[in-house]
C-alpha cells in the first residue's frame, strides 16, 4: 500500500472478479474429477451403455466356378458384384447383401455354371 491510499483490496472490482474466477474454476475442476471417477467406474463396472455387439453377416449361397479367383468387388446399393476370373474367362456374379442370396451370374462362353 502507498501510503496516500486508504483503500480495502479486497473491495476492489478487480479483487471480486478474480474471486469469482477462482471459485467457477474450482466448480469445473469438481466436475470434471466428478467425470473421470464415472467413467472408470464404468470401465470397471463392464457395462457399456446397452451397446450389442453388431449382428453376424448372413452367410452366401454364392458360389464361384471351382478354381476362380476374385479380381474385384464392388458394393452398389444392396447389391454386391463379385468380378472373378477362370478358366473359361472373366465372369460377374450378383448378390443381394440382406439377404446374402446370389441374383444372378455372368459367365464366361462355355463355362459350365
């Protein structure tokens, strides 16, 4: 203190504010230790907040000439193209993906399928 200033420092604007800070800061710092505390008890606990596991893919009927080899895929829609090479050639064939059924096949001239 200077000695021509009579002023209490803690009746000061400046003095209020910062209290105010320091007490929202600390209010935070609960929280967020309140947070963690959860979270490990949850990871602990095992439980995950009701999520299942996803549901296993649905297993194909399709099946590709014996000794094709798969040159490419590609998804459209529902709908899963399957580009295979053979023996006999270059062949296409279609499945539905809900259902996991074959729609239709593309084969090669001569191809036994």
């Amino acid at each position: 203190m200077t000695a021509g200033t009579a002023e209490d420092p803690k009746a000061t604007t400046t003095y209020r504010v910062l209290k105010a800070v320091v007490i929202i800061l600390g209010i935070l710092i609960v929280l967020a230790f309140s947070a963690l505390v959860v979270g490990v008890a949850v990871k602990v606990s095992g439980r995950h907040g009701g999520t299942h596991p996803p549901a296993p893919a649905p297993q194909t009927d399709a099946t590709l000439p014996l000794g094709a080899k798969i040159t490419s895929t590609q998804r459209l829609g529902n709908r899963l193209i399957i580009v295979f090479h053979d023996a006999d050639g270059d062949g296409v064939e279609i499945v539905d993906i809900d259902t996991a059924r074959p729609i239709g096949v593309i084969a090669p001239r001569g191809a036994s399928k």
